[in-house]
C-alpha cells in the first residue's frame, strides 16, 4: 500500500513535464504578443495579459483552458517573488535625497488621493446601497494599488525623471497606508455588523486595530532587519553574477517571511531596497541592482500571463452599479486626490498634472483584502432569509473587486504609459 507522501510525489512527478511545456511556450508566445501589441504603442505586458487570459478559465468553453487550477497552485510561488523583485526596486529607487529633491509634496500627494478615494467611494456606494458596513468596506479598497503594473511601463520604457521618482514613492507606500485604512474601516463595519448580531459581544475597536497596526510595524522591521544583512552582504561581493545570487536570495527569504507571518510582502521587500539605497554609495546600490534588471524583463512576463490567466473575464457582466460607483469613485479619488494634494505640496506641474493617472493599477492586494473580508465577516450581522448581513457583504466585495481589478488592471498601465509619455519621460528609443 502506497503511502500520502509517495501518492503526491507520483503526481508531482507526473505534472512537472506538463508544467515546464507550458511555462516554455507561454513565456515564448507572450513574448512575441508583447512585442505586436507595442507596435499598437500599448505597452508590451498588455498582450502578456491577453494570453494569459486567453488559455486560462475565461475561455475554458472552447477547449482553451491550459492553466487549470492544479497548475495555477503549482506556480503561485511566481507572482510572490516576481511582486518580492518590483517591491525591492521600488524601494532601491527611494534614496532620501531624491525623496528631499520633491519636498514634502509627495506625502501630501500619497495621503491626499489615499484618503480622497477612501472617502469618495465610501459616500457613493452608501448613496447607492444606504448600506454603512458595505459603503466602508468598498472605501477601505480603493486606496490599495498594484505597483508591478507602473513598474512595468518605467522599466519597459526605460523611463526617468521627476515623475517616475513620484511614481515609484507613490505606489511603494500608499500601500502600507491602504493596509491602515483598511484595518480602521474593517474595524468599523465589525463593530456596527457585530452591534446588530444576537449574542455577540464587540472585541473593542482598538482591539480590532491590533492585527494591521502589527502587520505594517512586523513588515517594516523584518524589511530593516534584512536590509541590513544585504547592506553588509554587498560589500564583500566583487562581480555582478554573484550580486545577483545575493539579492535574489535575501528577496526570496523576505517574500517567504511575509508570506510564513501574514505580514505585507511589498512593503517587507520595499524596507529592504529602501535600508540599502540610504546605507550604501549610491555607486555600490547600482551595482546591486544592475543585474537584477536583466532578469525583470522575464520576471513580468511570467508576472502578467499569470495575471491574465487570473482575470475572470466572465465577472465583468456582475459589475452592475456598485461596480461602476467603486470604478468612477476609485479613479476620481486617485486622480483628483493626488492633484489637490500636489497643489497643497507645491510640487512641479507635471507631476501634478499627471501622477494620478500613473497609480490605478488595482489587483493582488484588494483581492486578499476582500477574501480577509469574506471570512472574517461571514456569520456576522441580522440574518435575512437565511443569509447573514456579513456575508452579503463579503460575497459583493468579492465580486465587484474581482470584477473591478480587471478593468484597472487593463487601463492602469496604458494611463500610466500616457502620463510618463506627456511628461517627456519615456526613452525615444522604446517607444
């Protein structure tokens, strides 16, 4: 008799050939996709988007379903390091002095359009559901961004200057502060579900305030901590082949840590570049990170095919009007909350004219807050034929965010690609 453990390697076994064809010939289509669709002038990882989408389970209909759900488990490991990589050179891009050459406008900018889409989208999906644990939830989204998309376009286009330097602060810590505003408005709509459950007593919302006050601190130290270690690491290492070996082991172990303690990768990750590009000559930190991006080209090939593969065209048609609430609301905050808040900053014009058109990129992250919600708010609430407030709450957040991140993921980069092209920030050569 054939033990558990033998049984599951006969079938890793067995799937492994299967896995290595299909990443081999999805990596060489999406490639040359990639380089028809930016004759279009739409950015490459567009069409390595479509042909994800296209073999995975939107078009599973016609016989077109190569990325089944046993297949997709086994390469989740892919997006993690690949969000580990953006997350790192976000942060190694976000030397103080940079930060000291934009003033004090990109906080304004970052807490401005963070808490405008907050507060815009809350107030119109309550105008639409008259529902304020729902309203809350929706809001509490908005903020979080997906930085591998804007990443994506300045790497693609080799693009630079102010701008690009607002981008990557924008997108690397709005998400830390996403996660806060997150736990303040989850903690919330709990305490007003949990006010009208039977029997249950409110945990206090302080309390509640525990898990993301500790997730960010947790995620900032261990970032910090591992740093450090790469900080130290460099010095000693002489040629680029070996600094790679490093760097991608220190981003491997982060990610891994994140991942093993619940805590925010692409902050973790972002702590990490950020600790090494304030510590170390500036000389040295390119070193570090020339080798890094020869491998980012490949790394957001794999990124975005499985990021197609993931987007559920059939959602789309479930928008209805909340969708289009949270989509207008999101994207007005976004826009117009980063453009009040460079006014407030006295940054220069093209970056408030355009920085808010470079962060609405929306994915990963908004989803795991919605499965977060989704299980966390199941059972809670007065009972309606059956079905707890809570957990009509956590199966439209679900749907309408999975629904939602499609389309932001679609038009995030290409607005994206539009601004840095406007600000005169893009390489000819690339275009």
């Amino acid at each position: 008799m054939s033990s558990p453990v033998l049984e599951h390697a006969a079938e890793t076994a067995a799937t492994l050939p299967h896995l290595f064809t299909l990443v081999g010939a999805m990596l060489i289509v999406c490639f040359y996709v990639g380089k028809l669709i930016k004759k279009t002038t739409l950015p490459s990882l567009i069409g390595y988007m479509l042909v994800g989408a296209l073999f995975g389970p939107s078009f599973k209909q016609f016989g077109m379903e190569l990325f089944t759900e046993p297949v997709l488990n086994s390469l989740s490991f892919v997006t993690q390091v690949a969000l580990g990589f953006v997350a790192f050179s976000i942060g190694s891009e976000l030397s103080m002095k940079s930060l000291k050459r934009l003033g004090s406008g990109i906080v304004w900018i970052i807490f401005v359009e963070s808490f405008s889409a907050f507060f815009l989208v809350t107030g119109l999906v309550y105008a639409v559901t008259k529902d304020l644990p729902m309203a809350l939830i929706f809001g509490s989204m908005a903020p979080a961004s997906a930085p591998a998309g804007t990443v994506a376009i300045i790497q693609e286009y080799k693009a630079s200057g102010s701008l690009t330097q607002a981008l990557y602060a924008v997108v690397g810590f709005d998400d830390g502060l996403a996660i806060i505003i997150f736990g303040f408005a989850a903690a919330i709509s709990k305490s007003l579900l949990l006010a009208e459950t039977p029997g249950h007593v409110s945990e206090g919302f302080f309390h509640m305030l525990k898990a993301p006050t500790v997730e960010v601190l947790l995620s900032i130290g261990v970032g910090v901590v591992l740093g450090f270690v790469l900080s130290q690491l460099v010095r000693f290492i002489k040629n680029s082949r070996d600094m790679l070996i490093v760097v991608f082991g220190i981003v491997t172990l982060g990610t891994g840590l994140s991942m093993m303690w619940h805590l925010s990768l692409i902050l973790t990750n972002m702590v990490i570049g950020f600790f090494l590009i304030n510590t170390r000559r500036e000389a040295l930190v390119h070193k570090v990170a020339a080798p890094l991006l020869e491998i980012m080209p490949l790394t957001f090939v794999l990124f975005f095919c499985l990021a197609g593969v993931h987007l559920q065209l059939a959602a789309l048609p479930s928008l209805g009007i909340i969708g289009i609430v949270y989509i207008l609301g999101r994207s007005g905050g976004l826009i117009g909350g980063a453009r009040l808040g460079a006014t407030f900053g006295h940054v220069e014009n093209k970056i408030k004219k355009y920085v808010g058109l470079g962060i609405l990129s929306q994915a990963g992250v908004a989803i795991g807050l919605a499965l977060i919600v989704s299980a966390e708010f199941a059972g809670l609430g007065a009972v309606t034929d059956g079905v707890s407030h809570g957990s009509v709450i956590g199966t439209k957040v679900i749907t309408t965010i999975t629904a939602t991140c499609i389309v932001f993921e679609i038009i995030g980069p290409i607005l994206a690609k539009y601004a840095l092209g406007k600000a005169g920030e893009l390489n000819k050569a690339t275009r």
